[in-house]
C-alpha cells in the first residue's frame, strides 16, 4: 500500500516527463536530493544548497551527503537510493520491533504487531469554503498515517531502528546487569544523536521518569538494602543518560555555527502545532484500551512496563513545554509512539477480558471471555481503522496527480543540467524562481538564491525580489545590486519563469548564453 501511489504516479507521467519518485514532501524531497548529490560531488558535511550566503558547513543532515557516496558507487540514482533505503529499513524496523514485543513477553503479541501496524487517527469533518471534508485527525503530519509511516523518511526509518534496540539494550542491562549491554546502547546512541535527535530526546524523558515511578511503585522497599544492589546499575543508567544529553547539546550547537543555520533552529521553535487538540483522536480506537493498559502495567510493578507507560505518557505530557525546550511540539511524538500505545493497548485488552472472565465467574456465565473480547475490540478496530486506510491510499495519489512542472519534470530540462554541470564550478549561485530553485541542486552542482521554505535565509523578502525580477519590474541599478550583493552567477529563466515575463530578461544588463526549447540561461554582460 505504501508504494502504490508512487508506481501509479510514475506511470500517470505524461509523454516528455518524468515523475521524478517524489516522496512526501516536494521541497524536503529535493533537498535530500541536493545533499545527495552534494556527496556524490565529494563533500562530506552539509553545505546549505539554498541560500547564497556564506556559510560554514555542519554535520546536521550529513547522512543524505553520505548516502550520495553510496548512490554513485551503486550507480543508482539519488532518488532511487533513496527509496531502496527507506524500504530497507523500513523492513528492518518491522523485525526490530516484532523482536521487542516478544522480548517484552507482550501477552497477545501478534494482536500487539498488528496494532502498531495500522494503529491510526479517526475520521471527522472539517471546512473546506463551501462545503465539509470528512479527513483523519490530524491529516497534516504524514508520520501519524500508518500507511505512510510504514515506510516512511530513510533517517526516519532508520531512528526507529536504533531506538528500538537501544531500548532493547537497555531493558537487557536493567534485567541482566551486564555492562557491556549498556556500553552497546551508549555506541548505538551515537549515530542516533546525528540521524534523529528527537529520539534521544524520547529516551531523556523516558528513562529517569521510568525510574521515578518505579521507585514510587516500591516506595515501602526503598531502604538501603533494596537501593544497595542497584547502585552499580543507577550509574550506569547515568552514564548513558550524562552522554546523551551532552550529544543533543552538541547538535544544538550546530544551530548557534552561522546565522544560516540559527534560522533553521529558528524555524524549528516556530512550528507549534494543535496537538493536545488533536492527537488523543489520532491516537484512534486504541487510546482508551491504552489508558486501561496503564493501570495494568502499573499494577504490575515491573519496570518493563513501567517503562513502556514512561515511554507513552512522559514525551505526550512534556508537549505544552516544547516552546521552552526550543523544539517543536511535534518533535515530541517522533518516539515512534504507536509501539507502546499498541503494547499498552493489549494489555488493557487483557485486563478487561481478565476482569470480565471474574465478573463472568461470580454469576454464573460459561463464556469463552478471552478470545471473543479479544476478537470484538479486533472487529472494532478494524471498523475504526479501515476508513483512514482507504483515504490514506486516495490521498497520496491525488496529492501529486496534477502535472505540476517541479514534480513531473521536463525531460529537456536534463540538457539544461548538463549544460550547467559542464560550464560552471561548483556552488555557483542561480537566480531562479522558488520551485525551480528547489530542485536545481538536486540536479546541477549549483545554490539556488532561493528555493526552500526553512532553509532560504531571509525567505520573504528573497521572494519579493524574485518576483519582481523575473517579472521584468526592476531598474538597471536593482537589477546590478541583485547580482552582485548575492554573488549570483547564473539566471535560469524556463517554464516556470518564462509564464511571467515571455521575453530576454534585461537585455543591457545580462545575456543569454544558452537559449534552447524554452529554456534561457544568462550571465551578466562584461562591463
């Protein structure tokens, strides 16, 4: 399901196009792409592609630069190594979690893997002008979509992966007190740290507030005698808790390097989204069968389950709190939060049945409790589950079937970049409009001026200018000023552009040096 969209987008491609595998988001996509083919070129660390500022490079997105090597050693290109990648992991995930789940001794365990597969929001109605939509809760973050999130970003994907057997690792050493299972979880902490922040985030939250409620589960034991065998363990727990905080602080740091980069650190803070509106409903059939699972896993008094409700409740209620932190809120769901809303659903199942079975007992009942509740909340949460399925799949198709020029590209555009591949030096900047800047880089060892929403620095006044250029508006002396103050190189006029203003662009001030079916490129004039 997850694939279907993009095969049937690909073969919706019109003759002279190429549907270029966009994954859900076009402007993330390319700039995925970009630093792809930035590693491809040689770099190692993340070189902004859209913004002509001077800049240092960071080590934050320095995978996708990796993964460029691995595309050009494959002889793949960056898209579908892309995807091969996310697929990989994506299955990898699938057994990592499988392997937990049983490592957990969750009763049902199955029923618990086939929740978290296609645990997902209910629908409701929201205003569309004139008329209602009917769309799951919160429909605007994609990685709540179990279709979607099956397969979901490779880094995404990846995260999952690490976070599940770092937890594994950790469970391991809390269970068995072997050191070297906490010294695998702080090594596996390290690439997680750089690929996903917000996992390390999860786990910060998740392990001292584990820890608390377990010792106020064993508050009439907690003497010295009980405390006693577990010191070694509390400062080993501290030792991987010490490391990754100073991990995160050293990502963070990569914000204060340039103002370039603080602006996307800045965007981030911004982006506060309605999710104590929303996300109990998204959430879906299964939070209320969770909650019920809480009492049970507390009522367990093991740290196990304790540690899977820390792992659910802890990051939801830090939420309101994302502002101070400096994060977005949404920042705070990436945990991969299903699996213990799906664990902990099971378990409330259970309870129930349990309850039921007792209830069914003192009156007299001969009724097989177990599996016919098991099977009833089974029927519900397929009835609750399968339309945000059916709208999932439609949804993604519809999203990129229009042709839109940055989704299903040209093919001529690739005489285009192979012109500027072959005539210009790396990192040349060029003027462009915003979606064509945006898969420029993808494409051409060149910066777009403009060309991404949270990585153009100075975005909307770039794009008041944009316009205005390619508009045919400016004087000679805005027209020099914009060249010259942002070191812009190259002016790519095609049929983004060509729309606006059909004639030469400023004809006594740049020249067109390549002008072949609807594309023009110029340089400025030799004074």
């Amino acid at each position: 399901m997850n694939l279907t969209p993009l095969i049937l987008q690909y073969k919706h491609a019109p003759p002279g196009r190429t549907f270029n595998l966009i994954h859900n988001n076009v402007q993330d996509f390319y700039f995925y792409q970009s630093l792809m083919n930035e590693g491809a070129g040689g770099a190692w660390l993340t070189s902004n592609p859209y913004t002509s500022e001077p800049h240092p490079p960071t080590v934050i997105f320095s995978y996708f630069v990796w993964l460029g090597y691995l595309s050009k050693l494959l002889g793949l290109s960056f898209a579908l190594t892309y995807h091969l990648l996310r697929i990989t992991f994506s299955l990898v995930f699938f057994i990592a979690v499988f392997k937990l789940i049983f490592f957990l001794k969750t009763p049902y365990p199955r029923l618990a893997y086939f929740f978290f597969l296609f645990a997902a929001p209910v629908m409701h109605k929201i205003p569309d002008g004139a008329k209602f939509v009917t769309v799951p809760y919160m429909y605007w973050w994609t990685a709540v979509d179990p279709i979607r999130r099956a397969a979901y970003l490779p880094h995404h994907m990846l995260a999952g992966i690490l976070l599940i057997v770092t937890v594994i690792m950790l469970l391991s050493f809390i269970k068995n007190r072997k050191p070297y299972l906490i010294i695998l979880a702080i090594l596996l902490s390290l690439p997680l740290a750089l690929v996903h922040p917000p996992s390390i985030l999860i786990l910060l939250i998740t392990l001292p507030s584990s820890g608390v409620v377990y010792l106020l589960q064993n508050f009439k034991k907690v003497t010295g005698s009980f405390l006693k065998p577990h010191y070694q363990m509390f400062l080993y727990l501290l030792l991987f808790w010490v490391i990754n905080i100073i991990l995160v602080f050293i990502i963070a740091s990569q914000g204060n390097s340039s103002l370039i980069w603080s602006k996307l650190f800045n965007w981030e803070k911004g982006q506060q989204f309605p999710l104590i509106q929303e996300l109990p409903f998204a959430f879906g059939i299964l939070l209320p069968l969770a909650l019920l699972g809480v009492l049970k896993a507390l009522s367990n008094y093991k740290y196990k389950d304790t540690f899977l409700v820390s792992w659910f409740l802890f990051p939801l209620l830090s939420i309101p709190f994302a502002p101070q932190i400096g994060i977005s809120n949404v920042r705070l769901i990436q945990g991969v939060p299903y699996l213990p809303l799906s664990i902990l659903a099971v378990l409330g199942i259970d309870f129930f049945a349990k309850q039921y079975e007792i209830f069914a007992d003192r009156i007299r009942i001969k009724f097989h409790t177990r599996a016919k509740i098991t099977g009833f909340f089974l029927i519900l949460f397929i009835i609750f589950t399968y339309p945000t399925l059916s709208w999932s799949v439609k949804s993604q198709i519809q999203e990129y079937w229009p042709i839109f020029g940055n989704v299903y590209l040209d093919n001529r555009l690739n005489n285009v970049f192979t012109y500027i591949n072959n005539n210009f030096p790396d990192k040349t900047v060029v003027l462009s409009t915003f979606y064509t800047g945006n898969y420029l880089p993808a494409f051409t060892h060149t910066t777009s001026f403009i060309g991404h929403d949270g990585y153009t620095y100075n975005m909307e006044d770039k794009r008041k200018l944009t316009d205005k250029f390619f508009a045919g508006q400016m004087t000679t002396e805005e027209v020099k000023n914009l060249i010259k103050n942002n070191n812009i190189t190259l002016i790519f006029q095609g049929p983004e552009e060509k729309p606006i203003y059909s004639k030469y662009l400023y004809p006594n001030i740049i020249q067109p040096i390549y002008d072949q079916n609807d594309f023009t490129l110029y340089v400025l004039k030799l004074p």
